[in-house]
C-alpha cells in the first residue's frame, strides 16, 4: 500500500478491514519512516502517469492470459 498509488479504500476491501484503519496505519508508517528525499511537483507527476500505466498494462496482460487460456480450452 505504501509504495503502490493503490487507493487505501481498494486495499482496506481487499483485506477485509475499515479503510479508516488502513489509512491511520498507513500515515502511522509514513511519520515513523519519512522519505529522505522528496520527490518535486513535477516528479510526482510523472511517477502517478507511470504507475497509472503500469497497472493498465498489468490488467492487460492478466486479459489477455485469460482469453488465451479460453481460446485454448475451445480448441480442444
């Protein structure tokens, strides 16, 4: 959760906890454990593009995965 742009409420429901928790563990960590260097505006930026795409593409591939496995199972 700390290190993936995941929202704490998409987390929280997949670990079966209140988002409430997760979000006061989470700033919880981020006090104890601040990040020495800070990333400027524009750096932030491009790292939430990245990782917007990074997680676009993933979905893509599990897809495609998918209708691979179907396509093969038809064909047989």
């Amino acid at each position: 959760m700390i290190e993936s742009s995941r929202p704490i409420a998409e987390v929280a429901r997949e670990l079966g906890i209140n988002e409430g928790t997760l979000g006061n563990w989470c700033n919880k960590y981020r006090r104890e454990h601040p990040v020495s260097e800070e990333l400027n505006l524009p750096e932030r930026s491009r790292l939430r593009e990245l990782e917007r795409e990074n997680r676009e593409l993933r979905l893509q591939a599990e897809f495609l995965k998918k209708a691979a496995a179907f396509f093969a199972r038809e064909q047989q």
